[in-house]
C-alpha cells in the first residue's frame, strides 16, 4: 500500500470513529499501522475486559471472528463489526459445536474448561471460558475431586497438566501459528544468540516449551520483557506482539523464533486478514456486523461470565 493511501484510510478512520462514537480493540498480532490506530491493545482476556467495560456505541473489533462475538455476547446493544468476517481461527474451526457436545455427552461427569478461541456456540455447551492469561488460575480453583474436560487446544492444555497437576481430558486441536515452530532451528538460533532468553507461548508444542526461559500468554510475555534485565530475547509466538515489545523497549532486540522448512507460517493469516483498508470500508458502511440470536447470547454469556468473576 502506497503511503498516500495509508494517510487517507488512517485520517478517515480517525473521522469516523468519532463520528460513530466508536472504540477499536485490537489484538496484539495485528499489523502494526492497526495497533497504531487502536484504542487499547491486548490479549484475548484484555480485549474481553475491555469490550465489557466499552461505554462506545460502536465496537470495532480488530481480531478474528470468535474475538469479535465475545464481544458482542458481552454488549448486545452495542454494534460490534469486524474488518473481515474471513479473520477465523484454526482452534476454532478444529472444534465444531456438535463434535463437541457429542464430547460433552460421552463425559457428563466431567467440567467443561473452554479456551476462548472457539465459536459462540461451542462457548454455550461449556461451563466456563479461559484465556492463555488466567487458565492456570481457573484450572486451580476447580475442585481436585472434579474431572475436567479441556478444549480445544491440546498443547496448552498439556502446558497446564504439567503446571497444575490435573489430569484433564484434552481436545485433540492446535493453532497453526504455534504449532511449526521447529525446535532443530531453534537450537541454531540459540547458539547464536547465547546472550537470549527465549520466550514462548504456552499454545507452542511441548517438545519446543523445554527450551524456554519463560512461557506465558501475550501480555505475560509483554511484561516480561518489561521487566526481565535481558537485552535480547527469541519471541515463539506471532510477531505481531514484537511491535509493542520495540515501543516499550526500543533498546531491545527482539529475533523471532524460526518455523520449519519452508514455512512462514508463525504470521496467523486470519489475523492479517484484517487492514487498513477494510477496516476503513466496515466503519464508513458498518458492515460485517457480527449478530446472533438472543438464545445463543445468554447461554454463551454465563461460562464467559464465569471466567471473568474467577479472573
């Protein structure tokens, strides 16, 4: 994109969003000129946090689809649109809601933890919602005597077996972002920087967690790097985040952690569905909208309230 065009949809979006009384939440792994334009920034619990608190008439989300319902489960009288209804998720598209209720049905006994990258509907067959930042704390504050079925991403759930001690039922899912991470570049990468840390998130597979020097959500990994003496850090998540960790230490070097053969795939293609561009054109026409009947809403609205009284 030319920069004549960026300076034209970047003063549009500013027109219109105070035109529209509107706020734009972004995720910490959109482009970079997004979180530029953006409100607030954060991670998945943040986000959720936020679009509760949004006094806005208009939430523009910037994320993928299954973020964009959370907020509009959280404010059904506001507008919430999305740049692309084509931003989706790979953890949410590897957990369809029949499959998982036909889960849920061959283990009644079992308490439903969710991880929030999954549809509306898998989030009403569930009895409470995590995010990477607060599972351990949810995983924790769950009975021992009670069974637990986790879903649907199988590696942090693995992460959280070995953090809590609790033998959950695991959902065979992972993200394709995480998942190609390849542990034999790894190996180079750190022989060459010897003076990094090596920080990760937990959706990473285990084989590549042993390395790190530190795993945690997006926002964790963030703080760290705010507050960890280290000059250099190789970063195993997507990149995005690696903007505002150069904003908030700009004397830092940041090298991103390498993915196998051939793959580029550590950059989430769902996000950067989103852009400049349409997200001009959904808020000059308010369109995608995300929309969902009343049924749905409320019972997808109490695991997720749960999860925020627990957090």
């Amino acid at each position: 994109m030319f920069a004549e065009e960026q300076a034209f949809y970047r003063n549009e979006i500013v027109k219109l969003k105070n035109d529209l009384n509107a706020v734009i939440l972004a995720h910490y792994y959109q482009d970079d000129d997004i979180q530029d334009l953006a409100d607030y920034i954060g991670d998945s619990l943040e986000l959720a946090r936020r679009a509760k608190a949004a006094e806005a008439d208009v939430i523009v989300f910037c994320g993928v689809h299954f973020m964009a319902e959370t907020a509009k489960i959280l404010n059904p009288d506001r507008m919430v649109i999305i740049p692309s209804m084509e931003a989706g998720c790979s953890l949410a598209d590897s957990c369809l809601p029949n499959d998982f209720k036909k889960f849920r049905e061959e283990h009644p006994d079992h308490i439903a933890v969710t991880y929030i990258n999954c549809s509306a509907e898998v989030k009403a067959l569930s009895d409470i919602i995590c995010t990477s930042s607060n599972a351990e704390k949810i995983i924790n504050e769950i009975p021992v005597d009670k069974p637990i079925l986790f879903s649907p991403d199988k590696n942090l759930g693995r992460y959280l077996v070995k953090k809590t001690g609790r033998d959950m039922l695991l959902w065979n899912g992972s993200c394709i972002v995480h998942e190609h991470f390849s542990e034999k570049k790894l190996l180079d990468v750190v022989y060459e920087h010897r003076d990094a840390k090596v920080i990760a998130h937990p959706e990473c597979e285990d084989t590549f967690l042993m390395y790190a020097n530190f795993i945690g959500s997006t926002s964790a990994l963030l703080k760290y790097i705010q507050e960890s003496p280290a000059d250099k850090f190789i970063v195993a998540t997507e990149p995005g985040i690696i903007h505002q960790m150069k904003k908030v230490r700009p004397e830092k070097i940041f090298v991103e952690a390498p993915m196998s053969e051939g793959c580029s795939c550590n950059v989430c293609p769902h996000m950067k569905k989103n852009n400049l561009e349409n997200l001009y054109l959904c808020m000059k026409n308010l369109s995608p909208k995300i929309e969902m009947n009343e049924e749905l809403r409320l019972r997808a609205l109490k695991p997720i309230e749960t999860m925020l009284a627990m957090s």
